[in-house]
C-alpha cells in the first residue's frame, strides 16, 4: 500500500464519496474503505484458519470415506471409524470449521452484490451465526450415537 | 490516484484471463460446496431422526455407479476449491505474487494428480462391483 501511496500524482482528482454503507470518514478513513466493501478483519483471519483445518480435515475424511472404505459405508463403518479419538477430533473440527467456512464464504458472495447498510449486514451476520450454531449442535446430535459408543 | 482510488479501483480490468476463471470455478465449486456440505449433514443424520437402516439404504444408493461418479465430481471440486485457496493464503502472506500464474500452475497440477488417486479407486470399483461397469447407469 506504501508504494501506491509514494505514486500518487500531485493533482490527483479527490476521492470519491465513500460508498453507502461505510463506516465514518476521518480518522476511521481507511478502516471505512476497506470494512465498507469487505467481511471484516476476523472473518478474514478465521477464514484462513478454518481453511488450513479443512485442508487437513477434509483429505483424511475423503481418502477415509472415498478411498479406503468406498463401497463399505454404513451405520457400523462409521462407527468403527469414529472409534478412535483421531476420528472424533476430525469429524468434530470439520463440522466446525465447515458451517464456519461455508457460511462466512455464502456471506462474501451476497456481500459482492447486495446488502449494502450496515444495519442489514450486521443482521446478515447475526442470523448466520445463530443458524451456524444450531447446524453445529444438530451436526453433534446427529454424530453422538457414534461418539458416545 | 489518490490512496482511496487505488484501494476501491482493486479489481478494475480483472474480468478477464486465467484468474477470472480461477475466480468463478472457485466460487461455484464454493457454492456447490455449501450446498453439498448442508444436504450431508441432513443425510448423515437421518440415522438419529429416522434410523440405521435409512441411513444405510442411502449408502447403498451412493454405491450406484452414477453416485460414484457423481462423488468424483464432489471431489474435484473439494480438490480445485481447496488447492485454489492455498494459491490466496500463499498470495496474502505476500508468497510468489510475481510468478502467480506459475502458482495456479502447479497448485492445478497437485489437484489434478490428487484426482486421479480417486478416480482410479472410483472407476476400478465401477468396474469390480457393477456388471456392465458404466452400463450398469442405465
């Protein structure tokens, strides 16, 4: 950003009004341009983080599910997987990080094309949250007979 | 250019090339993704809400060949989308920015590579376990 900045022309045209939606200028300028048309600070930094646990979550669950025990799923494969802590720990982080990743990515693309106010994406994220947990406490109900065994 | 036009103008003239293409199968393989990742849940739990045998009814229609096949596709999708990522980590930390078309590259090359572990596993159970192999979709 440095270097853009050291290049700007001496007449350079003024800026144009920050768009609907964004947060106050002033001191808060650049936090404005860049909140006011992306997802914020920690969905960013969580979306990174929930990926590197999906990389390594979802290839042990696909080789687990698609190359081992293809053709041999059923009620008891899952259980004799989920078995094992290894197992549990996977599922259970990739049902977490999954409804997380999922959700924020679903929310970056409405962001890209509608919701402009602060007032409607703030309520975005709310009611992504609240269904996010309860998809992750149905997820846990539903994996329960296998983790409790 | 004022610092606010350079940071709103990010994106200007993109709508074009290699990375528009990585751009929109990114985000369709992410919604595909979402969707799946919702309708698995759903399925993967009609063991508490309706029982094991419903469950493992849904397993024996998933070994038909079209639902392998079907999986194949999930699978690359998984593989494009989670290999697409690890190209914008890599840019984010600031890593191969002036080679990223050589990144895409090679990130394209371990998913494809990775994609033919599956498809081998898939199609020599097409082949070992339905008479006909792929005639058995009809």
């Amino acid at each position: 950003m440095t270097a853009q900045v050291t290049q700007t022309p001496p007449q350079a045209p003024p800026a144009p009004a920050p768009a609907r939606g964004a947060a106050a200028p002033g001191g808060r300028m650049r936090r404005g341009v860049i909140d006011g048309s992306r997802g914020g600070m920690w969905a960013w930094l969580f979306q990174r983080v929930t990926a590197v646990v999906l990389i390594v979550g979802l290839m042990t669950h696909l080789i687990a599910t698609h190359i081992i025990n293809l053709g041999h799923l059923s009620f008891l494969n899952i259980g004799d997987r989920l078995g094992s802590p290894f197992f549990v720990i996977i599922d259970v982080s990739l049902l977490a990080a999954s409804i997380f990743h999922g959700l924020n990515g679903a929310r970056m693309v409405v962001l890209d094309y509608w919701l402009q106010s602060v007032a409607a994406r703030r309520a975005l994220a709310i009611a992504l949250w609240l269904f996010g947990s309860v998809t992750f406490v149905y997820g846990m109900w539903a994996l329960w007979p296998w983790i409790s065994k | 250019m004022s610092p606010v036009d350079a940071t709103t103008n990010v994106g200007a003239g993109n709508w074009k090339g290699l990375g528009m293409w990585a751009w929109l199968l990114f985000r369709i393989a992410g919604i595909v993704l979402v969707v799946y990742l919702f309708a698995h849940i759903v399925v993967i739990s009609s063991a508490r809400w309706s029982g094991h045998s419903t469950l493992n009814s849904a397993f024996t229609l998933f070994d038909h060949p079209l639902f392998v096949l079907l999986d194949l596709l999930l699978v690359w999708a998984v593989l494009f989308h989670a290999l697409n990522g690890v190209r914008i980590v890599l840019m984010d930390f600031g890593l191969g920015i002036h080679r990223h078309k050589l990144v895409f590259v090679a990130c394209m090359a371990v998913a494809v590579i990775s994609l033919c572990f599956f498809a081998f596993k898939a199609f020599s159970y097409i082949a070992a376990h339905h008479a006909g192999g792929l005639g058995g979709l009809v």
